[in-house]
C-alpha cells in the first residue's frame, strides 16, 4: 500500500524564520547521523523518516560521510523518498555537508573546490536528485582559502545543485569571514548547524552575536548531549546504550560522575515542569529563539513521539532559568 502523509501533519507545530533568509524550519529537525547506515535495518531506518514527516518534521539533515559506511545513510534516505517521499519533495527540506573524508587521497576531504563539488555530486547521486536544499561546509579548513570553500557553495547554488548554503563547526571569526565573502558572491549564508546542548554553551560565547548580526539562523546538532541528558545514563550504562557499543561518538569516559550529578538534579527539576530530562533540554535549546531549530536523531518511533512533545511544554521561568545556571556551575 502505498504511503499517505498525515494530513494533520501542519497542524501540530509552527516553523521558525530562519535567520534574514525565506526559508522556514520546523523547530525540531530530524538527523541521519545514526540509524541509517547500511548496517540498519532498512524498515526501522524507513518508520522513523515516515513518522517525523507525518508529525509535522520536514527538515531531514544528512551529510557525505553519514552511515556506517559513509555514504549509507544518503542512499538510505534515497531509497526513502524513492518508496514514499517523492510525492512529497516540494514539501521537504534535505541537507548534506562536504569536508570530512569520504575517499583516498587528498581530494577526499577538507574545503578544496574539486573535494567540496565532487563530494556533493556524489550525494545527489547516492540520494538520486537533482538539488538539495542545504549545502553545508561542514568544517573549516586551515588549508584551504576561506574564499575557495565559499567559492564552491556560491557555485553549487549557481549550478542548480543546492538552493541554499551554510556552515557547520566554523567559531565565531570563521563565521563572520564567511558570511562576508557569500554575501558578496550574491548567495548569503542562511544557516549555521552548531554543536549546542546545556553542557556544550560556546554558541553563546561570540557565535550567536555574529549570527544575529549577519541574519544567518542556526540549528543545534547534539541537543541532548549525544543521550547525556536522557534518563538513559542517569544511574549506569545501558548495555543497548550508544557508550556501551563502543560508538566512537560517546564512550563510557565522556560520562563522568559530574555529568551525571548535573543530569540527575536537571531531572529532578524536568520531573517538576512535568517533562521528560529530555524534553526539558529541548525547550532549553530552543528557548527565547536562541536557535532556529534543534536536530534529533532516534531509533524508535517513541523518540520522536517524546522530542515533538516537547514543543508542549511550558516556558521556563526566570527562576528555572537561573537553577539551570546554577546546577551547570555557569
């Protein structure tokens, strides 16, 4: 039978401005980082992606390298759309990213113009379209000129490869340089995907005053801490967890007795405002539109069901606002 879309599915959320730009994200954007690879299982893989689009969700963030292997998670979602989105391609927002290494040599990786558009040549094909709508650098590269790198994304949209162009993982100086250049290439920069959860705040050292000065919106990969702040790890390490299967992403050294006192006592607060650890660290992100979106990834459909719920959930108060300080020690 063939796939029907929700028709409830604009209904349940509103779409966030993204930075000066037309562009409309939902507040909540679904990334193929994990379980999408070519060692997962294909129909799970295909729920998930049905389940986020019918629950409003139609930002899908993917990038060359995404699998295991690199390049899975691409023709994955390729083969997703081919079954029950292509109908839908007007109404979905799909991004990738070039620059970390996908091939032998030295134009496998880094920000070269020859890396940047075969990389994205690459993905179309994996992902069987013409465009994408996002293409991001996805890291800055000492050894290539900034000017080249921006270079190739003002190309990719001239060529009709990409609709829109942003940057990932650049700070804050990197970023300025780079908005300047695209804005005088005529193809402005209109998205920053940052690393940004409670326990990672450098977006708000210097990066969010460059990003609100220069009109570009942002999107926070990692909001939940890569699962820290779940109530996965709030007593041990779950032996179906992430860190216990040796993901080089999260190992049993990144959760520390610190980080677990700190996420035990932001529970306790969460169970307080009627939320979930992780709810309450979505609405944390997304709070005061500090970001113009917050990137979720999920194995299981209740994940997703859990992370759209969040949305319901109340503003925080100024005092819940300043123990959030407090209990994070900034």
């Amino acid at each position: 039978m063939s796939y029907l879309a929700n028709e409830e599915r604009y209904s349940q959320i509103s779409y966030h401005q993204c930075g000066k730009s037309g562009l409309k994200l939902p507040p909540i954007s679904f990334g193929l980082w994990h379980n999408f690879g070519g060692v997962d299982v294909f129909e799970n893989s295909r729920a998930l992606v049905r389940y986020a689009f019918d629950a409003g969700i139609t930002h899908f963030d993917l990038a060359n390298n995404y699998g295991p292997p690199v390049g899975s998670a691409e023709e994955t979602f390729g083969q997703i759309l081919k079954k029950d989105l292509l109908p839908y391609r007007d109404e979905i927002i799909i991004s990738s990213k070039a620059g970390y290494r996908m091939w032998p040599g030295p134009y496998g990786e880094r920000g070269s113009r020859k890396s940047m558009l075969a990389s994205l040549d690459q993905s179309l094909k994996r992902l069987n379209l013409e465009y994408v709508d996002i293409f991001y650098s996805h890291r800055f590269d000492a050894e290539t000129p900034l000017e080249e790198t921006m270079g190739a994304l003002d190309q990719a949209v001239r060529q009709g490869k990409a609709l829109y162009v942003g940057v990932s993982n650049y700070n804050a100086e990197q970023t300025e340089k780079a908005a300047e250049i695209l804005k005088g290439l005529g193809t402005p920069c209109v998205l920053h995907q940052v690393h940004y959860s409670m326990f990672e705040r450098r977006l708000e050292k210097g990066l969010q005053s460059v990003l609100s000065r220069e009109g570009i919106g942002s999107i926070a990969y990692s909001p939940l801490a890569r699962g820290l702040l779940t109530n996965r790890y709030l007593t041990n390490i779950p032996a179906d967890s992430r860190a216990a299967g040796g993901s080089v992403f999260l190992n049993p050294d990144d959760i520390t007795e610190e980080k677990i006192a700190k996420s035990r006592l932001l529970n306790e607060l969460a169970q307080e405002r009627g939320q979930s650890l992780a709810q309450m660290a979505l609405v944390w992100v997304l709070r005061k539109g500090h970001v113009t979106s917050a990137l979720i990834g999920a194995s299981k459909l209740s994940q997703i069901e859990d992370n759209v719920a969040a949305l319901k959930q109340p503003n925080f108060t100024q005092e819940e606002l300043d123990l959030i300080d407090q209990i994070l020690g900034d």
